[in-house]
C-alpha cells in the first residue's frame, strides 16, 4: 500500500510547538508510507491542491493528514481525496494540534516524539481500511419544526416560501412564543405585536404550513429524509374547526385562574385565548386533572362543577350536574348527612377554611324543589334487558345500585324487611336532619325509573338467600350492618339498657318505646349523638358517657357542637363499668376514669381505665352506641367467605364475593361506615354487576373506582381569607322540643359568597356553561388527547427558553415579596395588551411605583445557581425596561444594578447610553446581596464597586434580569430526537463554529434560543439559517450518508441486548426470532458505543475493527 503523510503547521498552533519538518522526514521511515512533508495550512486551497496533486503523482493508495480535530476538516480532506480519485475512506486525521500541540506547549521534545508516534498509528489504522461507499437514501421533502416562537416561524416561512410543505409543532395553544409578549424591543423600540403578528398570520395561512398548537412530540423514529413523527394533539375540549373566536365562552365561564400568558399578574377564565391575536384565533379550556374534592368522594361527584354553576348563580346548572351527569339521586340527602370527605380535602382549609361543599348540594336539592315542586331530571333508560337483578337491602348501597343498573335496562327489584325503603336513612337519622318528605321524594324518584320494591319482606325467612340466588342473574347485598354490639359488662341484659339502633328506629318509625326521665348515651359517633339530641327531643333528661376526648370524637363535629349547643351534657374520658338493676329494672351505672396513652389501630390515643376513679350515676335508661356489625344469618348455608370481623369480604375493586355473580358493597362488607361510602359501593358494584352480565372484564375501563388522593392544588395565591360562612340554624329554644329541621340553610346570596370562595384546584369546573352558550357547538368536554402521524425528511427545533424561576432567588424576595418581579412580568405591565394597559403598577397595591430598581445577572454567570453563562440579553432588556418606565412615569427614579454592561449589537451600545443620558437611568456597578420589605418598601442591600461603598436602596419596586434556561421539557425532548444537550439543557451543536445548526443526528436542526441565549436579531438569523440546511437538504433527491456505521457478526452474537441498551440513536433492535443484534444502517450514526460495549466482540464500526483499535493502542502505548 503507498501511504502519504501531510503535516499541517496550523500557524503556529502546532508549528510553534512541533518541529514538523523533522517529524516529516521521521515520518518517512514509517512502514508503506512512501510521500511525507509539511505545509504552513493544509486546509488551505494551496495545501488542498498539495494533496491532491501528490496523490496523483505519487499513485498514493491512502493518506494521513496531521492537523487538527477530525471534525473540523475531516470531511475537507475526504472531499480532496474524491476529486484526487482515492476512496474517501482511505483518508484519516491525526490530531497533533488538540492532543498534543496544545497540552505539550512548553515541552517541544515530548511534542515532536509524540506526534509522530500518533502518525504512525494511524497509519497503522489506514492500513487496514476498507474502501467504502456512501449509502444513498431517498427524501421526504417535508419538513417538522418544533416550536412557535419566532424562530420557528422565522423557519417554517422559509421553506414553505421555498416551496416545501411544513409541520410545525407548538405546545401552547397559539404561536408567538416569548417575542409576542413583550412591550417594545430593543434597540429599534418596535412593537413585538406589531412586527411579529403579521408573520403568525402568514404561518396560520400559509398553504404549505400544517400547523399543530397545543401538541407536542411523543414519539420520532426513522432518519435523515425519512422520519416517522408521531404528535399528541392534547385535548383543548374546543374543535377548532368550529371555534370562531367570538369569545362568548369566556364570559359566561366563572372559573378564575391566574393568567400565565400576563405573567401570572393577572387572572384570566378556563377558557380562553391567550391573547387577542392569537394564531389560531381560538379559545382552549384548561383542565388540571381530577381536583381533590372529586377524587376523595366515594361517588365521585363533580364537586367543583356544581360549585362553579352555583357560583354564576345557574342554580338549575348546579343541580342539573348533581342528578343528571353525576347520576346521583341523594341530592338533598346528601346535603343533610353526608360526612362530606371532600372538605376534609378541599385546599382551600390551606388558607383559611373548607369550602361548605355538603350545604351547596343542600341548598340546590332545596331550591329545585322549592321552584318546581319536582326532582327535576330525566335519564334515558337503556334498551330493555332480560336479565334479573336482585338487591338485598334498600339502604343507600342498596338503593344506588338499583339505580345505576336501572338505567341501564336491566330489571331490578329491591327487597327489604322494613315497610318503606331507605334502610338506616329511614330508621337511624332523626328527622330534625333529615326530614321524611325530603328522603321520600329521592326514593320515589329512584322508583319512577321502573325499579321494583318487596318490603316487609325478610330473607332468610320470608324467602330464602338460596332461592334469590336461583332466580337472579346476579344479586347485591347491601343489607347494612345492624346488628348492635354489647360492651361485655355486668348487668348489660337488664331492662332500660337499650341498643342505639333499636331506639332511633322505634322512634323513627312512630313506634312507642318507654324512657325514664335520666338517660345516659354511651358511645362517641353520629348514633351517639342521633339518640342523645333524640332523648333531648322526648323530654328527657340527656348526658353522653365517652371514653376519649372531644378531639378523638368520631361523630361529625357540626352534630357535636349543635349538642352541646342544645345542653347536652359530655362525659369524656369516662366509661361504664357496670349497670345497677333492681328487680331487673335499671336504677345506676358505675362508671370509671380514663386517661389517654398512646394511639390504637384507629390512630386515635387508646383510653386507659384510672384506678380508684369508680363512681355511680343514677339513671333510668342507658342507650348504648358502640358500633354495630352485620347480621348475616339470612345468608343461610350459602357458603360466601367473609373477613375475620364478620363482615362479606369482597374485592377491594370490583366488589365481588366468592360466589361470581354475588356482590356485595356498604356496611355489610366494610363494616360500620358512612352514607356516601355505601352509596360509593353501591356505585361500583352496579358497574361491576354490568361488566359482569356483559361478560367483560371487571377491571378494565372502570369508570368507578375507590376513593383515591387528587396531588392538584388550588390557586391558593388569588385567595383572599374570607371566613366560612355558617349554615343558619333555629334558634336552641325553638328546636329542642320537637323535630323540626335544625338547619335551616343558605339563602341565595350567602350560597353564592360560599361557592366563591372555592379555588378550582382542577382548572376548568366542567360545569359546561361554555356548552350553552357555545353557537358553533364547538366545545366537547369527553374529547380526548389524539395521536397523529406524519412524515418528514428533516426536523428543526426552536424550543426556546424560560426564565429561571424568581422563586430559585429566595435572596432577592423572590417568590416572597410581591413587588419583585421577573422581566418578562415587567414586560406585560409596560405592554398596552397587558393587565395594566400599558401603566407599570405594583402588584401588591396596583399602585404606580415612584422608584423601581431593576438587578442584572440574578442567576446568570452565578455558579451557586449552577448557570455560569451569560444569558446575553438581560443587560439590553433591562435598559430598555428602565427606559419606557421613564416614559411612562417621567419623575420616577430608576436603577440598574450591573456587574458589566454587554451591549454588543448594532446599536445597543448608543441604545444603553441613550438610557443613561437621556433617560436619567442611574447606573450601579455592583452586585446586590439581599433584598426584604420594610414598611411597604422594597431594600436593597449592595455595593458600588466603582466608589467603594455599601448601598441600602429603598425602592417601590424590583425587576430580575433572571436568567435564560431551556423549556422545560427540553432534555426529554432530545432524548426522543436522539440528539445532545449540553451540562445547563440547550441543545448542542456539532461545531460550535463551523457547524453550529446541526445535531449530532443528521437531518435534525436547531433554531433559536433552544442552542444558548440568542437576541431576536440573532436568533431570526439562526432561524433562516437552519431554514437553509432544511433547503440545501431538500434540493437533491437523494442523500448520502456516511457508511462509518456498526456491523454486527451474527455468528458470534449472543443477543444480550447491552448494544441496544446503550445505543443513543435506537440505531439497534434484537432479533426475537433469530436472538441476535439488528444494525438499522438508516439510523446508525458511527458512535461506535455499541462496539464499546459489546462483550463478545461482536459488533463492529466499519474501518475501526477490534484488530485495527488493538494494533493501534499497541504502537501508541510504546515508548517515546
């Protein structure tokens, strides 16, 4: 083989180090090698002719040029060495300038020995390479940028001028990016909406431009000319087909939340544009996920949606999404009894208390009512269905699964021991909260569906569990859990000591039932205080026994605190020993101290007896309410598992028992419980009971599932602390001698103060006002995200940047104090489209600050902030912020706190004095340390570094000049596009210099500020040029790739997967059939990481096999 050796003197770069002639003339020793010399610049049109004359008149077969980095001239030499009429392939770099030129510059010996060892092992390396050609691969003249700002629009124009079709990409609902924000830029002071709309409407118009807002990349495949794009359209609940931009929705909307596009200085509705010219000109709806209040309910009611209709006062609304799209027939029920987890959850207890979800609901049963004496809904029941259905139990589990599996078609019947349905709805609530005709009127609804009653009718002896089992198709038990527990005491069987239970019911049913005039309550939950309030009621003398504290009472704390109200007297931390009978007749109870020790399994402290404590009360009657358990004997020999506490034990999702098609949900299964988790259970039950006859899966696609903990938080910032208002109530002396309903309930203005007070964790309500008013019938809340595909041959990403987070400088106030703000904050208060109209205003007190001092560099060049870049632009927007500040407010005083001024664009250096000399902007040189509020001012604590003192500035405001970062979602997106971020997130070049438009993956571009912090002027120029790539690409119909790629040596692979693994190109997939490595040449870049990994020597990088890297680590290794 006839090898020339080329050595650069690169100036003085390597020259000035190396003696190169002499490593020339050494290099002529070196095996094959037949030509050697040295030239001042080989990458010069001179030393480019020199190399390839000498290939010609030398017959050269290979040759090694000695200069710098390969991927500088690398391809500058192979192109010589094609027009010289070599194999490009037969062309390597030796790096003698990086490698030892530079880290050897005071030893000049070493230098020259070691270069021509680094030459003589790339040589060895050319002997053995292969001549190669370039693969030829069609392209899809279509191109996909990623990204709306005005790089991307800057992009997309350029090719679809040029003639090309092009997919642009923006994740927010309108293009514009960060330039359409801004008040004026600099240094012309053009107005960014002015300049830059015109081109937004050129891109939603433009016939060559599909655009895609609101979407983001999930998935990109294949390469350069041909890759495979998938995009998720996210869901805006708005066709945009159809939306015409009247903004009809907006108005009528009553969710409020803050506005992200004003820079969170203002609040806009659910749904909306972000601005009036937005492109496209149409509305989105916001939707955070499911709110807390939502999630927590067992029936998973739309809380905030009510909320919010009740809020606009759309009371019929309101109760329309209780009953009709919630499906909940217990409106008013409810309203009264429910133990409402949702205000356990509510986020607004965060800053001052729960919103009074549960008397909402009240008040909309009790308005429908009141205006159209009728539960005022109407359900579409399902084509009829042939299969029998049979509920056990007409409690509320019981009455929302015949409900449910109602309206589905299905026939069901009901049967229950009691006269009348509604279990301890009917038997264990007093009436004074909830009222007979409001429990009969939710029943008799349930009935009007076609659901079927058998009452007075108990199983197990009127008919047998075995024979409903026989006759029904399925069957749910939700026959409550009524059997009373004994607290295991002496004297507990004599006359006067009486169940909870069996009281309440006797008195609910009208049934007479003997008390004496001293009563006694034992026991601490709702029952407790149900048969205290009711004993009160009788006209008796009433006290409750509890062995805890008032702080571990489980009863509802309303009902407690209305007890006492009413004179009820409270025994804590005591606890019956025994009851005292005479004749078998009760005369006293002893009762005994406790005291608290640590927490039981409930997680409450457990009562611990104190000695000595003992004393006895007189009493005529003790009602004991210590729980309950289910009663299951009716159950008969039917073998169905049950739990350890005696309860049907039933899976935690699906509700079903042992036996397939029983179910079983409420207390019967879960024990002593509350109203809504057996309505919760019913819910699902009847779900599962339809998956079930449908032969489905019971677990897939559920729209019911238990409770579970929603993360989302209310928008705690806009909140003002408004007091919970308290339901009204009658008057002690007006209620505690008879059963009237004790609350009386909000009126319309109270309830619509309340509901304001909600802080719409979920985003929009869902409480579909927009739908009504909606003309186009745009709107559609059950559309769902959508994947599309498309295909492209090259990609440009423009993903911009942010601004790091004010609240990363806790120094500053930031996060903390109101009046400091961040830059593009101050943009939107000095831009006419802004939430002041144009009038910079604090936003603490919206008044007009008479002093405002802007800080550069908070966050930038600052490694405790791990940014060490400077972000370029800040020293240049805060000029210019300070400035039209000036101009609005001409006697206020600005400052410019500034570690250096870098004004390094045509006219920003005249632009910044102009600031100074003309605006009367003082200057500060020095960096600010802290920032607080003293006296509805802001201080700053610095330095002037220029006279050498410490500042305390006491201003009305304070602007960041925070730091650029990347978007967020930038590295993920990189991951996808298989491309590099460098150490901070900004998309990396090959060649910062020479190559600075292109990724590490051919095909995909970078535009704009997505590299590093860019100006408009320069990242508008980035922008074309990487529109420029996109074009040069297009103008072939076929691209040649670098054939540098792995191969794989199926005989020795053993399908291990590490390359695969390990490949930053997804350039490799196994082989399941034939379990051995698949190199996609399309994709595979060269990297040679997989031939680094692989531990079987399998695979390969064509010209650099093991035996070439083995040989060549032999020579450099040696001695020099």
């Amino acid at each position: 083989m006839r090898i020339g050796v080329f050595i650069c003197h690169c100036g003085l770069n390597i020259a000035g180090t190396i003696d190169v002639k002499k490593v020339a003339e050494e290099a002529k020793k070196i095996k094959d090698v037949v030509f050697s010399t040295n030239y001042i610049y080989m990458c010069s049109e001179p030393g480019q002719q020199l190399f390839i004359d000498t290939i010609r008149d030398y017959n050269l077969d290979g040759a090694v040029v000695a200069n710098c980095s390969p991927t500088l001239h690398e391809r500058t030499f192979r192109n010589a060495a094609i027009r010289a009429g070599i194999n490009p392939y037969k062309v390597e770099i030796a790096n003698i300038r990086e490698q030892i030129s530079w880290p050897h510059m005071d030893e000049p010996e070493i230098a020259t020995r070691k270069a021509l060892r680094v030459i003589e092992t790339v040589v060895e390396k050319l002997r053995r390479n292969i001549s190669l050609r370039l693969n030829k691969v069609p392209i899809t003249k279509r191109a996909l940028v990623i990204g709306g700002g005005i790089a991307g629009i800057q992009s997309a124009l350029d090719i679809a001028d040029g003639g090309y079709e092009v997919v642009l990409v923006e994740k927010e609902p309108t293009i514009g990016g960060k330039m359409i924000l801004l008040s004026e830029t600099f240094p012309t002071l053009d107005c960014p909406q002015c300049i830059e709309t015109p081109k937004m409407t050129d891109v939603g118009q433009h016939p060559n431009i599909k655009l895609y807002t609101y979407s983001e990349i999930e998935n990109i495949s294949g390469y350069i000319g041909n890759f495979d794009v998938k995009i998720k359209r996210k869901t805006a609940y708005v066709d945009y087909s159809k939306c015409k931009g009247c903004a009809d929705c907006a108005e009528v909307c009553p969710v409020l939340i803050p506005d992200s596009y004003n820079g969170f200085l203002s609040l806009r509705k659910a749904i909306y544009r972000p601005f009036a010219q937005a492109v496209p000109n149409v509305f989105t709806i916001e939707k955070k996920g499911t709110p807390p209040c939502k999630a927590t309910c067992p029936a998973h009611l739309n809380v905030q949606g009510y909320v919010a209709a009740t809020r606009a006062g759309r009371f019929d609304q309101g109760i329309k999404i209780i009953r009709e799209e919630s499906r909940f027939p217990f409106a008013g029920i409810a309203g009264r009894i429910c133990t409402h987890p949702c205000e356990r959850e509510c986020d607004r207890k965060n800053v001052d208390d729960s919103v009074s979800i549960k008397y909402i609901k009240r008040f909309l049963a009790d308005w429908e009512w009141k205006t159209k004496n009728k539960i005022d809904a109407s359900f579409e029941i399902k084509e009829e269905r042939k299969e029998k259905i049979t509920i056990i139990g007409a409690g509320p589990s019981g009455l929302t699964a015949a409900f449910d599996l109602r309206l589905e078609g299905f026939q069901v019947e009901v049967i229950d021991k009691l006269p009348e349905p509604g279990g301890l709805l009917l038997t264990g609530i007093p009436s004074y909260r909830l009222p007979k005709d409001v429990l009969k009127r939710e029943i008799d609804f349930i009935k009007s569906t076609g659901v079927k009653f058998r009452m007075n009718t108990e199983v197990g002896k009127d008919i047998s569990f075995k024979e409903i089992l026989e006759n029904s198709d399925a069957v749910f038990i939700g026959a409550g859990a009524h059997k009373e527990m004994k607290m295991g005491i002496e004297g507990e069987e004599i006359e006067g000591v009486i169940g909870a239970l069996h009281f309440l019911k006797k008195v609910n049913l009208g049934e007479d039932i003997e008390l004496g005039e001293n009563v006694f309550v034992v026991g601490g939950g709702n029952s407790a205080i149900d048969a205290a309030r009711t004993t009160l009621r009788l006209g008796k003398k009433v006290k409750i026994v509890y062995r805890r504290s008032i702080e571990e009472m489980p009863a509802i704390k309303d009902e407690v605190e209305a007890a006492i109200e009413e004179g009820i007297e409270i025994l804590f931390l005591t606890n019956p020993v025994r009851f005292i009978g005479e004749n078998n007749k009760l005369k006293g109870m002893e009762l005994i101290k406790m005291r608290l020790g640590e927490p039981d399994s409930s997680g409450r402290r457990r009562p611990i007896p104190v000695e000595g404590s003992n004393y006895i009360v007189d009493c005529d009657n003790v009602i004991l309410a210590i729980g309950e358990k289910p009663e299951l004997s009716f159950l008969g020999d039917v073998d169905i598992k049950k739990t350890e506490w005696g309860s049907i034990l039933t899976d935690e999702i699906t509700l079903q028992t042992s036996i397939p098609k029983v179910f079983a949900g409420g207390d019967v299964s879960r024990g002593p419980a509350t109203f809504i988790d057996a309505v919760g259970d019913g819910r699902r039950a009847a779900e599962s009971i339809k998956k079930f006859l449908n032969k489905e899966d019971l677990y897939e696609n559920r729209e019911f599932l238990p409770p579970f903990k929603s993360d989302l938080k209310g928008y705690r910032e806009i909140a003002e602390k408004i007091d919970r208002k308290k339901i009204p109530s009658l008057p002690v002396n007006e209620r505690i001698n008879n059963f009237k309903e004790v609350e009386t309930g909000f009126n319309e203005e109270q309830i619509i103060e309340e509901a304001k007070r909600c802080i719409n964790c979920g985003g929009c309500s869902e409480c579909k006002l927009c739908i009504e008013k909606c003309e186009p019938k745009a709107i559609d809340h059950n559309r769902k995200d959508e994947i599309v595909e498309e295909k492209v041959g090259a990609i440009i990403v423009a993903t911009g940047f942010e601004l790091l987070p004010i609240k990363e400088l806790p120094e500053y106030g930031g996060g903390k104090i109101k009046d400091v703000i961040d830059g593009l904050q101050f943009e939107r208060l000095l831009c006419a489209s802004g939430p002041t109209a144009g009038v910079p205003k604090r936003p603490s007190d919206g008044k007009i600050p008479e002093s405002v001092a802007f800080i550069s560099c908070a966050g930038s060049r600052d490694p405790a902030h791990n940014l060490a870049y400077c972000s370029r632009v800040c020293c240049m927007y805060l000029a210019k912020q300070a400035m039209l500040y000036k101009h609005q407010v001409h006697n206020g005083k600005a400052y410019i706190f500034y570690i250096d001024i870098r004004s390094n664009g045509k006219g920003y250096e005249e632009f910044v004095q102009r600031a100074k000399e003309e605006e009367e902007v003082l200057y500060i040189r020095g960096k600010v340390s802290k920032i607080y509020e003293k006296n509805g001012k802001v201080v700053i604590l610095g330095v002037d570094t220029l006279l050498g003192e410490r500042i305390q500035l006491e201003v009305d405001m304070v602007v960041l000049g925070t730091a650029m970062i990347p978007s967020s979602g930038a590295r993920e997106l990189a991951k996808k596009l298989r491309i590099q971020t460098d150490e901070y997130g900004w998309l990396k070049e090959v060649h910062l210099k020479l190559r600075p438009l292109e990724t590490s993956t051919s095909g995909i571009f970078i535009a704009g500020v997505s590299q590093y912090p860019k100006d408009i002027t320069d990242t508008v120029s980035h922008a074309s040029g990487a529109a420029s790539k996109v074009l040069s690409l297009f103008s072939k119909d076929e691209y040649l790739r670098e054939p540098i790629i792995a191969s794989v040596d199926t005989d020795v692979c053993s399908g291990c997967g590490i390359c695969e693994s390990i490949c930053p190109y997804s350039a490799i997939t196994i082989d399941k059939r034939k379990k051995v490595s698949v190199v996609n040449e399309a994709i595979c870049e060269g990297c040679g990481a997989c031939s680094a990994g692989c531990p079987s020597g399998a695979i390969t990088l064509k010209n650099l096999t093991k035996s070439q890297v083995f040989d060549m680590v032999h020579i450099i290794t040696g001695d020099y």
